[in-house]
C-alpha cells in the first residue's frame, strides 16, 4: 500500500475543524439582567436559587430561552394573582 493512499484516509476521519460549546445563559427579570450561577442547572433550579433574594420568583414563571447576541436569554415573570 502507497503512504499516500493511506494519508488520505486519515484525513477523512476527523472532525472537519468544527467546535461547539455552550452558549452562555442571562436570567432577565423585572428590568435587570441576573447572571448564570452555574451553566449546569437546570433554569428552574437557578429560578429557586434567586428567589432566596427575589422572593416573588418563586412562584414565577420562566419564558425561553431565546438567542440574542450569542447569548441564552431566559425571562422570568411574576403570576399575576388575585388575592382574596
């Protein structure tokens, strides 16, 4: 077998230079813009963990995610309720 036959068959089996990573994430909510603690919880669990600060979050809800300068925006909104 030729060195070259088998130095074209090698090049064949990479990746074909692709990378992929993980866009980073934002938590919007009530005008401000909440940075991801850790990329890997779920967006409920980072909901739960800024409602220890922002009580009203947690009975909010959670919108997206949506893509925007590279970035996952995921939008937290109060329920509105009626209370009585």
């Amino acid at each position: 077998m030729r060195d070259d036959a088998s130095k074209s068959e090698k090049k064949g089996n990479g990746a074909g230079g692709l990378q992929v990573s993980a866009m980073p994430r934002e938590f919007h909510y009530n005008g401000q813009i909440l940075p991801d603690p850790d990329p890997s919880l779920s967006p409920d669990r980072v909901k739960s963990m800024f409602a220890v600060t922002y009580p009203e979050l947690a009975t909010a809800t959670i919108e997206g995610p949506t893509t925007k300068d590279g970035k996952m925006i995921f939008t937290c909104s109060r329920q509105v309720g009626v209370k009585g």
